[in-house]
C-alpha cells in the first residue's frame, strides 16, 4: 500500500492510500466538478451509498454536498460514505467532500506515481 497523505483512524479506516502528489492530482481535476449527490435529512442510506457507489464506478471522482448544521456532524456523514463505498476522501470544504475510488472495469483516471 501506498503511504497516505490523509492518516486513517482505527474508527475509519481507508483502503485507497493516496500520496500528497496523487492528492494534489485528484484536487485539481475534482475542481471544476459540480456536487452530483446530496445527503439530506434521512442521512447515509442504503439508497445514498448505492448511488455513490454506481456514481464512483461509473466516474471515479465525485462530489458530494452533505447537508449537516454542524462540522462534526458533516465530518460523519462524510466518513460513513467514504468507508461504506470503499473510496478515498480527497478534499472537504464546507459542505462538500470529493471522493476517488478506481473504477473495476475502465479505469479513466491515470494518478501520478509517487
């Protein structure tokens, strides 16, 4: 594995290790991206992470508005997400957290090597 810009906790841990470059990487392309999910008042659902995952499959890198009042709360929600659909987190600012997962079958993204 590839040692991690973002330290996993033992409550959270990631199984995509991205480097401090390949991070960068990921951020720069996530930029110009619109938030395509929304995590309303229900919360992480079946049906959310299904969406994410089909989403991450179909994309690799996605965003995600999480409507949470306050920072922790937000910080949940986003962890649940990234550790039900096996992807790395990326960025968060405010609402909005970036997440990459290698797609299975036609990988699109090409991450620099480390």
């Amino acid at each position: 594995m590839i040692p991690c810009a973002s330290t996993p906790t033992a409550e959270f841990p990631m199984s995509i290790a991205l480097t401090a470059a390949q991070n960068r990487f990921l951020r720069g392309a996530a930029h110009d991206l619109k938030a395509m999910l929304q995590v309303g008042g229900k919360g992480v659902t079946d049906a959310l992470v299904a969406e994410v995952d089909g989403a991450l499959e179909h994309h690799e890198l996605v965003k995600v508005k999480v409507a949470a009042a306050d920072r922790e709360g937000r910080d949940l929600l986003i962890n649940e997400i990234a550790r039900r659909v096996d992807a790395a987190l990326v960025q968060r600012i405010g609402h909005v957290a970036v997440l990459y997962r290698p797609s299975k079958d036609r990988r699109q993204i090409v991450l620099p090597r480390a």
